[in-house]
C-alpha cells in the first residue's frame, strides 16, 4: 500500500488545524496526533510516524500563530484593503465583498447593503462600518457591516482578468441566447453574476453548481487540451509538458488569482510535475500533497465545505472508479456512457453524506444530470476560453466559438432545468443514512447484480413519487391567517402582535433564493418580487418556479 504512504500526513494536517479552528484545545489536537503517530508505530512504520509528527507540529504551530495575529489586529474606523475575490450579491440585494486587510492573516468578510458592488479582485478599497464577532469557525474573528468605496483599480494580473470578464460578458450578452448567458462565463471563469436565482437554484438540485466554479475539471481540460494538441502534430514529451505549463499559466492569468483559482491550479501542478520529473505518481500523491500544501498555506480550508466536497470527489474518482467500472461495464452499455456513470456515482458516494451535513438534503437527480451534461462541458471550457481570449480584440471575433459552444450550453440548462423538475429531485437527508444508501448500492454493484440493483434504485424512486414522499405538506391558504400589509421590507418589524404573516407590495431587487421570515419567525412574503409563494402546515414556504 505505498500508494498511501502521504495519506497519515495530509490527515493529520487537516485534523489538527480543524480541531484548532473549531476553538479546541491544543492539548485535544496533540492528543488526536499522538495517539495517530501511535498506531503507525504499532505497525512499524517508522518513516510514517516522523512524517506525520513534524507535518502535524508544523500545521499545529501555523495555525496558532495566525490565530494570535488574528486576535491582536484591532480593525481601524476606516479600513484601507484590497479585494480578494468577486463579490456575492445576496438574496438582500447587497453584497458580501472580502477583503485583504494589513496585518490580518485571512480575507475579513464585509456586508454592505450598496446595490452595486462591482469590486473586481485586486481592487484597493475603503471600509467604512461596524465590525462585529463573525460567530463561524475560523481565522478570522470579525465580520464587517457597512459601505465601501473604491479607491484604485486592479492591477497586473488582477487588471488582465477583470478585462478579460468585462469583454467576455460583453460578447457573451450580444452572441448567445438568454438560457446560456450565465452559463459560460460562469463555466469558463467562474463569473456567476449574470445568472438569476432561479438558475443557480436549479444548478444546486442537480449537483451542477460545480460547473460555475473554477474547479481542478477545468485545469484538466485545459492542460489535456495542450497536450493532445502537441500530440497531434508529434511533438516530444518535453514539449508537451511545456505545452501544459503554458496553458496552465495563461488559464490561471484569464480567470484571475482568486483563493479559488489558485487552489484548482495547485492540482493540475502536481500532476504536471510528475510528469516533468518522468515519475509514475499515483493519483493518491497529488491529492495528499494539495490538500497539505493548500491547508498549510491557507487553514480556513480545513473548515470549508467547499474543499471538502472538492476533495472528496477527487478521492472519490481514484478510489471508486476502477472498482464501479468493471461491474457496469457488464451491462453492455455504450463505453463512454459506462465511464460517465461511474465517474458520477463514484463523486455521488463521497459527496453526498457532506451536502447532507451541510444542507440537510440531497440530490436524488444529480448523477442522472452529470451524466446527462458529460459530453457538454469539455467543449464549453475550450471554446469558451478561446473566445475569451478572442474578446479582447477588435472585431466580433469571439462570435464563432460562442456560436459554437452554444448548443453546449443550452443542453446544460435544459438538462437542469427538467431534472429540477423531477419529483423527488431534492429529499431531506441525513448522513448516516446516505452512508447506509449508498453501501447497499455499492455491494450490489460490485456483487455482480448491476441491473438488480439499478432496478432497485428505479423502483425505489417510483414507489417514492406515488407515495408523494418528499413533496411539500399540506398548503395553509393565505387569506386565512391574519395577514398584514406594509409598503417596503423596512416596515416588517412594525408589524402588530398577532401577525401571522407579512406581505411586503414593494418590487424591487432580485428575487430570493430562500424565504424571508421576521426575527419571531412569522413568514414574509415579496408576491411582486419573488412571485407566488405557498405556506404549508410544517412552517415551511416553497416558490411556485422552485426557487426554494
């Protein structure tokens, strides 16, 4: 098993940073360590155990330092930072806007209610507001409300990527259809702020919400691009891994230096230098050396789901892969269909038990849909770069590829749009029995009864829409509660004792992606806004266009 030999070392990085992080004491973490340095050394595994002690001492000490910078930074009045990534429009109609701040050792999250707040990353800026404990495991102890202003522009690479986002937006808006205009700079980019609620509700059904996030999938699809090109006119090795390289290089120059950005890039940069040094790493290498390496240099990731989920699948698709593949491919289905479902339930496996820690449900559809949009996303990712690229010269040159791509990215929308209308496309969930799922799924695979079990899963699911389980409870009419109308969404708390529900007539900003209830958890409903929204007799609300 010399395949695994890095996996007690990223472990127990992540372990003792994360026992950190969540406020336990150092004592607990070097418990958790010692006694994992114990049972490598009850199994002689000497080598092991000095890996894992000096990477868990040095994880230890870093994150402890950064903790007592974090707590003696005292934040200003007026806060002079940069911005370190786009800004996320809420459901509010502000903004959450993260900042870089001198002597901080982590991004500090600020709110503001501005409406526009289009601070592209790099861009120097003045916060002005109340600072107050962020309540969230951490490094940073303190989350900022209030307005910011922009001071100086983006610079260097930062500059490049926020011209290289602006032009492909504006390309994007004049050559493609409504239904692809948030898809490809969120897939090419990361740029999801041209995509409306509705759309990134139903990515997040389906399990597609990682296409809109600049992932470790793009960084292959771009340096396997390279390499296939070079392959194609016969060039060597060397000029191939070159080929790579450059293509990373620029890949991360066009979409920017985001914490995102760089975290995916790390991976495609391990691979690539095993190939450089003419070694046979294993899969399982990389992994462990990104996860180290990323938490090391930034230990927030060790409390975020989104690296989390990030890893897991990665985990996932080396590990489950292989074993889920021979067992399908018995099926006599289509070879590239075979590969497509297994690496799909293989990511499902792994991920699903976290989204249901993290959210509470899961996704019923979300392999059905990746299988579904498999064949869509790599040539999305390379058109859509080319015309980025493009977009920056003269002329309507980006034009042909966003063409091109388009019927791509109508395919992807489609598929998440019906599947989000599947009944049972969400369900509630807990881990456990994910986990419990999930095992008998893959014991009947690998017990050779493939269409047994995959008939199961298809009468489960049938069963389950003819018992209505899943759908929403009984509705409770609105115009039987005492209702109470107000002007604007600042007049909810004027509303008299014995409300039981809010309408609010005004019908402006975006609708929300979630319900809005008053501090007492009475309902307030935005019907010009977000639509017609129904109450139902477990307290919940549910949008007739299944936003939420």
């Amino acid at each position: 098993m010399s395949e695994l030999r890095l996996v007690p070392g990223a472990v127990a990085v992540w372990a003792v940073t994360l026992i950190l992080l969540l406020e336990g004491p150092v004592v607990l973490a070097g418990l958790v360590l010692a006694a994992g340095c114990l049972l490598l050394a009850w199994f002689r595994q000497a080598g092991q155990v000095l890996l894992t002690g000096v990477l868990g001492v040095v994880a230890g000490a870093l994150t402890l330092w950064r903790q007592r910078l974090a707590a003696a930074w005292d934040p200003p009045a007026q806060l002079t930072g940069t911005v370190s990534a786009a800004p996320v429009r809420l459901d509010s109609g502000g903004h959450l806007v993260r900042v870089d701040a001198p002597g901080h050792p982590t991004p500090l999250p600020v709110f503001t209610d501005q409406e526009e707040a289009a601070f592209p990353a790099g861009t120097q800026v003045l916060v002005e507001g109340d600072w107050s404990p962020a309540g969230r495991p951490g490094l940073g102890m303190l989350v900022g409300t209030g307005q910011v202003h922009e001071l100086r522009g983006p610079q260097g690479m930062d500059l490049v990527a926020a011209i290289v986002r602006r032009s492909l937006g504006a390309a994007v808006e004049q050559a493609v259809g409504e239904s692809s205009r948030g898809l490809v700079p969120g897939m090419v980019l990361g740029d999801v702020s041209a995509q409306t609620a509705v759309e990134r509700q139903f990515y997040l059904d389906t399990g597609l919400s990682h296409l809109s996030a600049v992932s470790g999938a793009n960084v292959a699809i771009v340096t396997t691009a390279a390499v296939l090109v070079c392959r194609l006119l016969t060039l060597g090795p060397r000029v191939q891994v070159a080929a790579a390289t450059g293509a990373l290089l620029g890949f991360v120059g066009l979409v920017g230096t985001e914490p995102s950005v760089l975290r995916a890039s790390v991976t495609g940069l391990v691979g690539l230098l095993a190939v450089l040094g003419s070694t046979r790493m294993e899969p399982v290498h990389g992994l462990c050396l990104a996860v180290a390496g990323l938490i090391l240099w930034e230990p927030d990731l060790a409390v975020a789901y989104g690296f989390a989920l990030s890893v897991a699948a990665t985990a996932g698709i080396i590990t489950l892969h292989p074993l889920l593949y021979r067992p399908l491919a018995r099926t006599r289905l289509p070879d590239i269909l075979v590969r497509a479902l297994a690496v799909a339930v293989s990511a499902d496996i792994v991920t699903m038990p976290i989204i249901a820690l993290m959210a509470g449900e899961v996704s019923v559809v979300s392999v059905l849909a990746n299988v579904l949009v498999a064949p869509a996303v790599a040539p999305v990712t390379v058109l859509g770069l080319i015309a980025a690229g493009l977009s920056l010269l003269p002329g309507p040159l980006a034009w042909l590829p966003l063409k091109l791509l388009e019927p791509c990215t109508w395919w992807i929308h489609t598929v998440a749009a019906w599947c989000a209308g599947l009944p049972l496309a969400t369900v509630p969930a807990e881990p456990v029995w994910v986990l419990i799922a999930y095992g008998w799924i893959i014991a009947g695979l690998v017990g050779g009864h493939t269409w047994k079990t995959l008939l199961l899963v298809l009468g489960w699911w049938v069963f389950s829409v003819r018992d209505g389980v899943g759908l929403p409870p009984e509705e409770v009419p609105v115009d039987s509660l005492q209702v109470h109308v107000v002007e604007e969404a600042g007049q909810v708390d004027r509303a008299p004792p014995g409300t039981q529900v809010v309408i609010v007539q005004d019908p402006t900003g975006r609708p929300a992606n979630r319900p809005t209830v008053t501090r007492e958890g009475v309902p307030v409903l935005f019907p010009y806004r977000d639509g017609e929204v129904t109450l139902h007799v477990d307290g919940t609300q549910h949008a007739r266009d299944g936003r939420f």
